[in-house]
C-alpha cells in the first residue's frame, strides 16, 4: 500500500534560525527541561547526532501516553537550509500497523521577522492495513504541544537561543 501522506503548515514570531536551534539542534536538552511532566529526556543512542544517527525520546513515568519510548533515525539535518527528517523507527503505539512513519520539517523566515514551518509525515502501512486518521491527529496534536511549549519558553526567555 501507498503511504499516506499529511502535511502541515505552521507560524510562530519566533524568527526562523532560533526556532531551528531551540527545538532541533538543541531540543535533546530543552525540551525535556521545559515539559519534564512528559518527557524524561532524549538522548543520542547511536551515532554523533548528524544523519544516520538514531535519538531516543524517553517518557516519564505515569504519563497518558502509554509508550515508555520512541526511537527516531535521523535521515537529514541541514543546519543552512532549516530542514530536518527523521524516521520513526521504533515505539509508536501504531507500530502494530505501520512500516514505518517519516518527518520532513523545514523552517522558513517570514518577512514580519518570524517564521513559518512545513512539516510532512508520512506513513507506511503494512500489507492490508488502513490508516486510521483519529489515530493520526492525535499524535500530531501531541507533536504541537511540543512546538508550542518551545515556542512559549523563547518567548518567555528573548536570550535563550539567540
């Protein structure tokens, strides 16, 4: 079967370059600092952090979510471009009907000085299974939550990541 392919954009005042270090080059450290009610911490398992290196997000304990882990293969970090992808690998409540998940994120300024992003997934179901879009939408909300906590501390903080 075909993957099913969502895409979704999104904007923030925050400018471009400080989004991209505060919650890709950088979000192994803060992202668990600002949300330690969901996530334990992320850590480089394999690897030096460029592509073909594999991140593992661990959760914290007694949490909604009912995965202890996600394991992530990054595919393409480029620090110039804004973009990064990344492959879902191993964790995901979905793992029972899908292959495999893949990200496409690409941050862009904006002229008001802030950025706007794109972020395409993509998901590859195994032989005979039918993508489930609930599901889907669930896991991207949880996705924003974590853009929105990135984007609420840099604005609450104008020197992090500056």
């Amino acid at each position: 079967m075909a993957a099913v392919t969502f895409t979704e954009e999104f904007s923030s005042p925050i400018p471009a370059p400080r989004m991209f270090k505060a919650l890709i080059l950088e979000g192994d450290n803060l992202i668990p600092k600002i949300m330690p009610q969901a996530i334990k911490n992320i850590e480089i398992i394999q690897g030096d952090g460029g592509p073909g290196s594999i991140r593992q997000m661990n959760f914290a304990e007694g949490q909604l979510i009912q995965l202890k882990h996600l394991k992530h293969r990054i595919d393409v970090l480029d620090k110039e471009k804004m973009t990064y992808s990344y492959t879902m690998i191993e964790g995901s409540d979905l793992t029972d009907k899908l292959e495999s998940i893949s990200y496409e994120i690409k941050f862009e300024t904006t002229p008001e000085g802030g950025c706007k992003g794109t972020n395409v997934s993509k998901y590859y179901p195994k032989p005979g299974v039918t993508i489930n879009e609930e599901e889907i939408k669930a896991g991207k909300e949880k996705a924003m939550a974590v853009f929105k906590a990135v984007e609420a501390y840099l604005l609450a903080n104008p020197k992090a990541y500056a």
